[in-house]
C-alpha cells in the first residue's frame, strides 16, 4: 500500500492505526505513526496489555512516513525532537534530529526484520523525555517482511485413516490460517477443501479429486501471498506443482550469488570433499529464487512481480532407502551451505563449479546452481521437502573437465529435507484413585522421530510458567506422572515432539484438569417414619 502524501517514494508503508506509547513529562505527547495518525496511550498500560496480545504491525512495505502530532504550545516548549530505532537485538539508535516544527519522519529499513520505534522530545533546557528509552515500552514495532512464502503439499494420513492433503508453509512469519485449497467443479464454479480439525493446513480430499488439479494459495503475516497450482496423483502419492505456462528444452538456473538466470550446460565431476550444513542465519527458505526445473522448451524467464514457483521432486524418495538411512544428512530447511574442497588444481586455476542435484536417486540429474566466486562455502536452495543427492562438477581456467553426470552417477553427499513438525495429540489423562498419581497418554508420529523425542511440561494456571515433568522420553504413548505436594488440584499439561531433523511440535491441554481424589463417604443419621397418604 502506499502511503498518501506528498513527495513519498512509491512502496511506502501504510499501516492501520495502532496506539504509540511512552510516558511523558507533558499530558499530551508527541505521536508516531506509520502513514496515519495514531492514538497516544500510557506507556505502563501498554506493556501489561501487550503480554497477553501481539500488538506488532506486521507490513510488506520497508519504507514508513510517520507524523509527528502535537499542539503548538508544546512544540513552543521544544528545542528537537529525536526518532531512535532498534532493530532485532542492537541497542537503541538516534536515527534523526528534527526542528520542533516537523510534521513527519520518513525512514527505509535496511533489510526485513523487527523494528522497535520510539519518538523523544528535548525541552529547551536540554531535558530529554524519556529519559531512558530501555525503561520504556516502545512507541511502536513492526515486522518487515517483503518475502513471499514457500509452501509444500503432500499426502497426510490422519489418525482415523483418511487420506487428506497437507500443506506446510515456510517462513519467517507464517499464517498457517490462511491457506486455501480450492478446485474447479463439474459447474464452473471454484470449491474450497474442507479443513481438517486435527491440525491448521490440512484438508480432506473427496475420492473423486485423486488425479486431478488444485490451486493453494497462502499468505504470511504480512500478507505477501503465493498461488501455486497442483496436479494431483491418482493413487494418493506425491503431488507435483505445475510451473504457470513454462515449455522449453533448455533450464534457466539462478544463481544466488549471481542474481542471473544461466542455462544448463554439459560438465563432470573430480574427486571432491563435501560437506553439507543448514544455514541458521537465513531466516527463509528460497522464498524469491527462480525454479530450479522446468519442463521442454525454450528458456523463459519469469515475471518478478509473480510468485515464483518451487517445484517438487517427480517421485517422492522414501527414507527407507539403505542408502540414504546410511549417509543421508537431515535438514529441516531449503536453504543450506555447501561446504567443499577442490584437490590437483593446475595452473589454470579452477574456471567453474557447478552443483548438481538428483531427485530420484541418481536416475536423472539437474543442475541446481553455479558457485560464482568458485570458493567454499557455497549457499545453495533445495527445491522442497524429499530426498535429494549432491554432487560437485568442476572445470579448470582452460575448459578441461566439467562433465555432466549420467543416469546412474552416484552423489558425493544425500540430503533429506524435512521441514513438517511432528503430528502430536493429547489422548486422556487418568488419574489414578489410590492418591498421589496420574497417567498421561498421547499419540506422536513422524518419519523421522528422534530416538527420545518426548518432553513433558505442567503449570497450575494458564499464564504461569512451565515446569519440567520430564524430558527424553521414549514414544511409549504413556507417562505415570506422581504428583508435587502442594500444588493445588488442578494443572495444565503440554507435551513437545521432536524429530531428527530439529522440527518440534507441541499440544497444550487447554482446559485444566481437576485432580479431586476426595472420595465422599456418608453416615447415617436416623430414621423416620412416614404415614401413607
């Protein structure tokens, strides 16, 4: 959105209106706001509100005018008035000084984020207010994120049986409630799939669905959205994302460090050392890289302003393969860093390094991306969730060497990619009558579930904190829990999955659980007769 106004850059942010708070030294404050006016508050009543609320502003747009509202009499009292920023964990900033007179501020973030904002006053003595800005709540935050999401659908089996469609979002702010799958029926008109109630992103398919098309779309907190349109497979295995009108015989390629498209050429591998690790500081996946493959054609490359497609593996490679459970490396994100070393370089140096990927086990191979400055480490995007081999293809300063791999060429390293929590749910909890104890049941599932993946947590009210029950249980189902002397009769309970690739899943008992273990008795009293009627 943009903001009104004049002499604003296009793409400024425009955010709905929202209370700024500190405190003041006057009644009436000076007031930030991003595009429009905002409503001042006490900054003591802010934060006690906002432990119980999210009150960030989440926004897609990096640049931001904010007004500055205050009467005449106060801006006479004024020599400046100052905005700091704090971004992520640094310390506060003085961003900009201003004449008393000034009617806005307008500042671009540097990147995406979570910005805190707050606006100060100095007096003509040289008092500023507030004093201290770490002993403040701030004025405002927001949440930058220009990034579309990426999404992943695959078959999910519910714990009744039923086959159903589950659709993961990967992003730095996702909105699981906003996924939408809908299909076009016999009459034209477009239907949606009804969610499952087990967990947010699931959907139940109607039988008669199986092998046809879809279209989901998502939005993160932000409202960047993606649309993806998916073919559905017959038998109930993998779905496959249709690229949007793409044909051709050669494939562009992006290259991140580049920011190019190239096309595919022939090359092969020497002797190399990889190692292959998750990169923690991305905080997305290649939300905005062009697709790694494409089908026949001509190269095409795609429109920028549309939501870029990441497509999927043509056959889902099950983990069981003795060969993956042997040297396959979890991570739970696309985004990695491909460490190598490159041995008998000559004295025409190294000219490129290519990284290939296989889908399917070495079947087929595709090239993923280039390393443009032919040093480790090299920052690659894996396509979405599935079982994926590496292998490195170098060419030395004069062209020798840099063969393709074949059909068949097996990878130097295999990666499996999960990024779906495990499925987790409370079944009962049973207390046990002969004082002192309960039992507490569920059901966890993964492919990948770690060896002692259970912790359990408890609390006695629904804000106060979680205490350890116990952690690194084995999946047994079942945990006999003896209860803590005073702690009252009734408890909260939660229970964290985790599987190998670091994905954890938690579920919460939202209503608590009454643990009476008073058995009432009676005596008798006497006995009365009574006449008939």
């Amino acid at each position: 959105m943009e903001v009104p106004g004049e002499g604003l850059p296009a793409g400024t942010g425009d955010v709905t209106m929202m209370q700024m708070a500190w405190r003041r030294h006057w009644c009436i404050g000076a007031m930030l706001a991003l595009g429009v006016m905002l409503v001042p508050g006490h900054g003591r009543a802010w934060a006690q509100g906002a432990a119980k609320e999210d009150r960030r502003i989440y926004a897609k747009k990096n640049t931001f005018k904010m007004p500055i509202e205050m009467d005449d009499a106060m801006r006479a009292q004024l020599k400046e008035v100052r905005l700091y920023v704090k971004a992520g964990n640094a310390d506060w900033v003085q961003q900009e000084t201003a004449d008393p007179s000034v009617k806005f501020f307008l500042y671009r973030v540097a990147q995406d984020g979570e910005y805190w904002f707050s606006v100060a006053t100095v007096d003509k003595s040289g008092k500023m207010t507030p004093a201290d800005l770490n002993k403040e709540p701030p004025g405002l935050q927001v949440v930058v994120d220009t990034q579309p999401p990426t999404i992943d659908l695959k078959p999910w089996t519910a714990p009744d049986g039923e086959t159903c469609l589950m659709c993961t979002m990967q992003d730095a702010n996702p909105d699981l409630h906003s996924i939408r799958i809908t299909f076009q029926g016999n009459d034209g008109a477009e239907h949606a799939l009804e969610p499952h109630v087990v967990k947010a992103g699931v959907f139940r398919v109607p039988a008669e669905l199986w092998g046809g098309k879809v279209r989901v779309t998502a939005e993160d907190k932000c409202h960047n959205r993606v649309t993806r349109d998916v073919q559905l497979s017959s038998s109930g295995g993998a779905p496959s994302f249709l690229p949007p009108g793409i044909t051709g015989a050669s494939t562009p390629v992006y290259s991140p460090k580049t920011g190019e498209n190239t096309l595919v050429s022939n090359a092969s591998p020497p002797p190399l050392s990889m190692n292959l690790t998750q990169d923690k500081a991305v905080g997305r996946p290649a939300a905005s890289h062009p697709p790694m493959q494409v089908p026949d054609g001509p190269p095409a490359l795609p429109d920028p302003d549309a939501p870029v497609p990441i497509p999927q593996p043509q056959k889902k490679i099950v983990s069981s393969s003795p060969v993956a459970n042997a040297n396959r490396q979890l991570l739970n994100t696309t985004h990695a860093s491909l460490d190598y070393r490159i041995d008998q370089v000559g004295p025409s140096g190294v000219g490129k390094v290519e990284i290939w990927i296989t889908p399917d086990q070495g079947q087929t191979w595709q090239r993923l991306t280039e390393d443009a400055d032919r040093h480790s480490p090299a920052e690659i995007d894996l396509p979405g969730e599935g079982l994926f081999g590496i292998r490195l293809v170098v060419t030395n300063g004069s062209g020798f060497g840099g063969s393709a791999p074949i059909r068949g060429d097996q990878p130097s390293v295999w990666i499996e990619v999960d990024s779906t929590p495990p499925f987790v749910m409370f079944r009962d909890v049973d207390p046990i009558a002969d004082g002192g104890s309960l039992t507490l049941h569920w059901s966890a599932k993964d492919k990948n579930l770690a060896n002692d993946p259970i912790s359990l947590y408890y609390r006695t009210r629904a804000e106060g904190p979680w205490q350890v029950m116990a952690r690194g249980l084995k999946n047994d189902g079942a945990y006999r829990w003896s209860l803590p002397h005073n702690e009252g009769f009734q408890f909260f309970f939660k229970i964290e999955v985790a599987d190998q690739a670091g994905n954890i899943a938690h579920a919460e008992t939202n209503n608590p659980v009454i643990l009476d273990m008073t058995e009432p008795r009676a005596s008798v009293l006497g006995i009365t007769g009574i006449r008939p009627r």
